[in-house]
C-alpha cells in the first residue's frame, strides 16, 4: 500500500480528449436509439474503422451490437445500416461512396480533425504544394491526404525531412498530425527552412496533444517511475510514451492493468501515471487503485 512517503498521482490531462469523448458518445447515443426500437425496426450499426484506437472501447461498442468495418470493399458490400465515421476522420471518397449508396451516415471525426482536411483540401486546390507530418499509415493521415486535390506529402518526421532535395525557395503549406511530438515538428520546420523552402506552417496539433505531452514530461522528469496507459496502436500514447521514456528510464507502457510490473525497488518513492487520448476513465482509475494498493 501507497505510504511511508511514497507518492502516486495520475496527470491532470491524462485521458479521453474532446474529440474521442464525442465520437464515442455518438456511438452510444445511436446505439441507444438503436435499442429502444422493437427488433425488427432496429437498424444495423458499424463504424468504418475502429472508432477510436482503444480495444477496450471497441469491445465495449460491439457488446452494444457496433460492428467494425476495416476495408472499402466491406462498405461497398453493404445494402442499409448506419456508418458512422471514425474520430480519425476517412478520405473523401468514402463519404461520396455513402452517399452514392444512400446510406444513413453519421459522422464523428474529429472537428480538428475535419479542419486540416479542410486545409489540404482548399490550398492544394489553389495549386500550392503540402507536406503533412505525421505516420502516412496512420488512419488519420491517410483521411487528409485523402481529401487534398493536388500535390501532397506525407512526412513522418525530422529524419525524412532531412533526406528531402534542396527546396530552392519553394512555397509549402505545411500541415501537422492532431497527435504529433510537438518539439519533433519545431525540429522538422527548422530542417525544411534550412534547406530553402518557403514555408506557411498551420500548427495543427491539437491543443490537447500539447498539453498532454508537456504534463508527461514534467511528471516523467520528476518521478521515479512512470506509466503510460494507452491501445497499442494509438499513435499518441506512443508519443507519450517516447517523451516520458526520454525524461524517465523506468517507464512502462500498458494498456491496461493486466500488463503491469509491480515495482520492488525500494528507491521508487515517486509514481506518475498519465493516458492516451483514447483511454477510458475507468481503465485509469483501476491502475491507479491498483498502483496505490500494492506500491
């Protein structure tokens, strides 16, 4: 149990973030509709891509009869339901194969999200060429790149902008992944501006992501021991977990608290937990209960 001085506290800013908060509660509010017609009015439920990256949460989603579709050939197959967008938004072909179709579509990407497709959209539009920083494999990226109507890039980080030609002072929009390691893209704008690009950068990362970062690596930095609690492919509790590894060598990654490491180590004074953007409340609550009780 938690004492003789030892501390554990949990970050201010650890957990769901406004834009996962609000796709999951779409889900659940159609869900419900869903339920409380008689069964053979209800309508089949799916989100195009896991809603979130949390299987926690996609487990719970398909208890309530949310089934997941993964490829377009699976939405091509379908003849009625309800499709609602994932948080990490889609390309637009997908939202025009919905409506060719004509099926019910809810959309619950992201509003930050929608912003930056926005963004790609309109400026390569114009004829003006951008780089998005962030994983090209990520769904996130692929969605923007999806929405863009001319010269686009994906650039995953400072290393890939290094191996990039002489810009020759060439204009570039440069965009950034809502989750993406703040100090990374300062580091990235530098390398482009060093090799002569003209660059009009829209500081995309969400506001949340930053503040999560910076409250991770305080903690990390003034803890014993840290731990990061997040899906495996969420791509910001990876950040989060690289930025508090930096600042803390004792640092796990777990998604939930079947994956955690009790600590022996009688120098451990100081514990500090935070979360990924798709974390569930609960979840963090029983690490935290858990961490008290047996530190």
């Amino acid at each position: 149990m938690a004492g003789s001085g030892k501390r554990v506290v949990v970050a201010k800013s650890a957990g769901f973030c406004f834009g996962v908060q609000r796709a999951v509660d779409q889900v659940l509010r159609i869900a419900e509709r869903e339920e409380a017609k008689p069964p053979s009015e209800r309508k089949p439920i799916y989100t195009y891509g896991a809603i979130v990256h949390n299987d926690t949460v996609v487990t719970a989603l398909k208890e309530r009869g949310v089934s997941v579709l993964e490829t377009r050939e699976e939405l091509e197959a379908l003849s009625g339901g309800i499709v609602i967008i994932r948080a990490h938004g889609v390309p637009r072909e997908i939202y025009e194969l919905l409506r060719e179709k004509g099926i019910e579509t809810v959309d619950a990407s992201c509003p930050y999200v929608r912003k930056i497709q926005r963004l790609a959209e309109e400026h390569t539009g114009r004829g003006e060429k951008c780089f998005i920083v962030g994983d090209p494999h990520h769904p996130e990226i692929i969605g923007i790149m999806g929405w863009a109507r001319g010269r686009i890039t994906a650039l995953p980080g400072p290393e890939e902008a290094e191996k990039l030609p002489d810009g020759g002072g060439e204009r570039v929009l440069v965009l950034a992944q809502t989750t993406f390691n703040v100090d990374k893209f300062k580091l990235l704008i530098d390398i482009l501006e060093k090799k002569r690009y003209h660059t009009n950068v829209i500081n995309t990362i969400c506001n949340a992501t930053f503040e999560r970062q910076e409250e991770a690596k305080k903690l990390a930095g003034s803890s014993d021991a840290m731990i990061v609690i997040g899906g495996s492919s969420s791509s910001n509790t990876k950040k989060l977990f690289e930025i508090c590894q930096s600042e803390c060598r004792n640092t796990q990654l777990i998604q939930t608290v079947k994956d955690l490491k009790l600590y022996s180590d009688e120098a451990i004074r100081n514990v500090a937990i935070t979360a990924g953007a798709s974390t569930p409340k609960e979840i963090i609550k029983e690490v935290l209960t858990y961490v008290r009780n047996e530190f």
